[in-house]
C-alpha cells in the first residue's frame, strides 16, 4: 500500500482490526500523544482521537485514510449506527471551525473598516496641524501629550512581541480530556504557543503536566514481534503498551458467570491460572481442554498451595465461607506469605471474618467484589472495589487491568463489601422501577416501546435501561445478572442500613418485589425478570 502523507491535525477514516476480530470504521484526528505514553515499536503509527467516543489509540498508518478524499467510500460500506454517529461528529466538528473562521473574516473586515477610518481622521488633522505654527503648538501642548506623541508606541493593536501569550484552550484538547486521557492535565508552553500557526489550534505541542497513577484502562492499539495488532491495557505497569503479567502463579476458583469471564480474559492477556470449580466438567471443558496457560486444580486447597495469589468468585456468603472453611477448602492450603483475593459480593462481616482466619495464618487478604454483569466480564470492562491488603492490591496490578477497566482502593477491610451492596441496591431498585412503569404504561393503554424511547432521549438514558427494557419487550430473560443475587444483595443492604439505624424504605420496597417474582420461579433468569411480579 502507498504511504500516506499525514500530519497533525488531520482528519482521517481508520480500520481497527484485532485478530480474530474486526472492528467497524471510525472517523479520527491525529492528535499528539502525552508525554508520558510511549509509542509502540515497529511499524509507522500515528496517535488519534476517535471522534463520537473521545478515545485514543495508536494506530498504524497504512489502516488510514484522509477523511475529505474517503468519505463517500467509507459511508457506502460501513451502515454502523457508531460510525455515523462518528461522522455527524466530525461535520459539527468542520460546521464549528467554519463558523470560527467566518467570524475571524469577519472580525477582520470590521478591525480593517476601523483602521480606514482612524486614517481618515488622522490625515483631516494634519490638515489642521498644517494650519498652526510650530512654536504655538508646541506652546499649547501639556507634557504629558508631548510625552506620548514622543514615544514609539503606536495606537491600535500591541507589537507581536508583547500580545498576551495565553489562549483559549482548543476544541481538541477539551475532546481530549473529555475522553480516556481526561486524567492528563494539558498545559501548551509559551514557546509552543509562538509556534502555533495563526489561528489554527492545531499546531499546539500539547504536554501532560500530570499523570493519573490509578489503575485505570486505556485502550492503546500495540505492535506485537508477530505483526499482529491487539488492543490492550496500559498503566503504569504497562510496557510499550502491552500489559506485562505477573510471574506470580494465579488461581481463581469459581467459574460461574463473572468468574467465567474474569479468568477467559486473564489467560487473554498471558497469564497462567490454576482454576478450580465445584463442577469440575465445567472448568475442563470452559479453559483447561485447549487453553494455553490453563491448569484444572482438584481443590481449593490444592489450588492455593500451588499458587501465589488466588482469587474466588462465588455466589453469597454462605457459598464464600464455606469455600474457606470447609473441607480441603482455602484455609487448609493457607501458608505465610500466600495470598488470598475474595472478589464475592457479601456483606462485611462475612469478609472481615474471612480475612481474620486467612491473616491468622500468615497469608495476605484482599476484598475485591466486582461491579458488572457477564458481558461487562467477557469484555474485561468491570469495575473493581477493592480493600484490605494495600501491597497485595497493587500485586494484583496486571490481574485487575486484565479483568476490568478501573479499580478503586477503598481502605480496610469491609469498606469494599458496603461500598458493593449500596452499588448493588442502587441498581436493583432501579430495575424495579423500570418494571413498574413499563408494566403501568400497559395498563394505562400506553406504548411500552414509546415510553422506553422517551426515557432513552431523556436524562435516564443509559445502557442498563436500554438492555434491561428491550430484555422485557422480548421477553427474553436470559441471565447477565441472576434474579436471586440482586434480591440477595438487596437483603443484604437493608441489613446494613439496620446496623447503623440507617432507613431503607426503597429498596425494601424493591426487596419485597424480587421476593414475588422468586416466588414465580424466576430465580434463575436475568433481574430484569422481576417485570413479572408485577403481571401475575
């Protein structure tokens, strides 16, 4: 393929491809990329920003196109509702700068209109100047106006070397920070700014001044030995944009539907894990059956004696104590130094006691519950509350880039068990509400489509809304999230509300619900299935 002629600023159409997927078109700019973000070896790339998103990647120059010269092209064969959406972006993007433009033109007009005019009166008064004569003008004048008439300065605009340096931040470095890179703080230098070319904001050789040390997941696309393209994690701990795992031995324990997903996505990005799970067909057939860096562990125990760190992801607190307790549990493989990461949602009596026993053995406890459902977990874009052991929380570091898109440390432990169940009755109790109006809107002779369409252009809208609303409209409850484990988290909240004589009135409300659709045999479909307590 030819080169392409690119520079900064430019707007372009890229293809990004991951084998063994392909992604859909995009519109980019080219932007410059902080100081702190290394660029991938190998071949030719270029850092954008993706209009309709405000992400940023690295991506490689001969899978982009100039914008102007592609776009009837790459509209006829792309129909994708993002990359129009990207293109209406990009026009409102040209629209403003034109707009800009016209009135820097116009501006002009007006500032030239004024200098004719000052010209005019200037040269009328050297005509009267000419009038009298030199002594008696000179005797007329204060010393304050012979003072001003003898400085070089001239009325109108300031010498070039004294304008005011600071300018107003351009639309691209708020499109910037409004984005993945909004934890940058941009700050062009003087000397950036006198290389700017006039009137064009996109010449800045924009700096990161600071750089958000958070684990926190920016896509980035990266050059691998193999040729391949790949979008990965990249923080701190990141090298030339690729996630670099631990040497740590990793076990994980439970494969349901967030376990299942978290460890998928750990073996991706090249770690080795030791999986157990109480039906031990399943974490055969799921990982281990031609999975490179998958082992099928026999037990808990067994699991934990032959790993540095291992991670549980189990249903509720009985499931979580009994996998520690019990017989060849977690405990019984506890040794100084082995490390222990419980990522159940479950109250935080039931976490302090666990980590008691583990610490009383010389291991290492961290909280880590999980905010999500199992597309969030398959995607590796879960959020993760975390709590307990600082140190191990940051060797947890490339395991938690693997699994979710941003993880917060909360303090000691418990702390990420509350900040979970108030996380967790905040939705269910949404999820109620939705099904209460929708299933109002039928019994009032409404259109249950027409009010999710209102709400979807409203102030709610969201893709909970939208996902859990079509779920109800199909009829299709398939779990993301089981129906039981948001009532159980509901339970569990009220509890914590009780402990502190905290009032709940909500989501007891919205607990008493969920109790009627269990009632209904609903249990095991998706929460939003909770519709049918309220048509039976």
């Amino acid at each position: 393929m030819a080169a392409v002629s690119l520079r900064l600023g430019d707007l372009v159409c890229g293809l990004l491809c991951c084998q063994p997927t392909f992604f859909p078109l995009f519109t980019l700019q080219i932007v410059n990329p902080p100081k702190d973000l290394k660029k991938p070896r190998g071949k030719k790339c270029f850092f954008v920003k993706f209009f309709g998103t405000e992400d940023h990647a690295w991506i490689k120059v001969e899978q982009l196109k100039p914008y102007h010269a592609h776009k009837e092209e790459m509209i006829k064969i792309n129909k994708g509702k993002r990359f129009q959406q990207a293109v209406d972006a990009v026009e409102e993007f040209l629209r403003r700068a034109k707009g800009k433009d016209q009135t820097s033109s116009h501006n002009s007009a007006d500032d030239k209109n004024r200098r004719n005019s000052r010209k005019v009166k200037k040269n009328m008064g050297e005509g009267k100047k000419r009038v009298s004569s030199g002594s008696s003008e000179r005797g007329s004048k204060s010393p304050l106006k012979r003072a001003q008439e003898q400085s070089p300065r001239k009325r109108g605009r300031p010498p070039k070397d004294e304008k005011d340096l600071t300018i107003p931040e351009s639309s691209t470095v708020k499109g910037m920070m409004a984005g993945p890179m909004a934890t940058f703080k941009w700050q062009p230098t003087a000397s950036e700014v006198r290389s700017s070319p006039a009137g064009s904001s996109l010449g800045l050789q924009l700096r990161p001044a600071v750089c958000y040390q958070a684990i926190t997941k920016k896509l980035k696309i990266c050059e691998e030995e193999t040729g391949s393209t790949s979008i990965q994690a990249a923080d701190s701990t990141a090298v030339n944009g690729s996630i670099t795992p631990t040497d740590k031995k990793i076990g994980f324990l439970g494969l349901g539907l967030m376990g299942s997903g978290i460890v998928s996505n750990l073996l991706k990005m090249g770690h080795t894990v030791t999986v157990w799970n109480r039906t031990a067909e399943k974490g055969w057939c799921l990982f281990v059956q031609g999975s490179e860096g998958a082992r099928l562990g026999r037990t808990p125990a067994e699991v934990v004696s032959t790993c540095d760190i291992t991670f549980a992801c189990v249903s509720d607190p009985k499931a979580a104590k009994d996998l520690v307790l019990g017989p060849s549990g977690v405990l019984q493989g506890i040794r100084p130094g082995k490390c222990y990461v419980d990522m159940s949602t479950v109250d935080a009596d039931t976490v302090t006691e666990l980590a008691q026993v583990i610490v009383s053995r010389g291991g290492r406890f961290l909280e880590a519950p999980v905010s999500g459902n199992q597309q969030l977990s398959n995607d590796g874009m879960l959020v993760i509350l975390a709590a307990g052991d600082r140190g191990l929380y940051e060797d947890c570091s490339s395991c938690f880039q693997a699994m979710g898109k941003t993880s917060f440390f909360l303090g000691e432990v418990g702390n990420a068990a509350k900040m979970m169940l108030i996380v967790n009755m905040v939705q269910g109790s949404f999820m109620a509400t939705i099904a209460e109006g929708l299933t109002l809107a039928q019994v009032t002779g409404q259109s249950q489509q027409t009010l999710l369409d209102i709400l979807n252009q409203g102030q709610l809208a969201s893709i909970f809304l939208d996902q859990k609303c079509q779920n109800i409209l199909q009829g299709n409850f398939k779990p993301d999230f089981y129906l039981k484990y948001i009532q159980k988290d509901l339970r569990l909240a009220i509890a914590l509300g009780d402990a502190v004589n905290h009032p709940t009135p909500m989501a007891a409300a919205a607990n008493e619900v969920y109790k009627r659709a269990k009632a209904l045999d609903q249990s095991d479909n998706d929460m939003s299935a909770v519709y049918r307590a309220y048509i039976h």
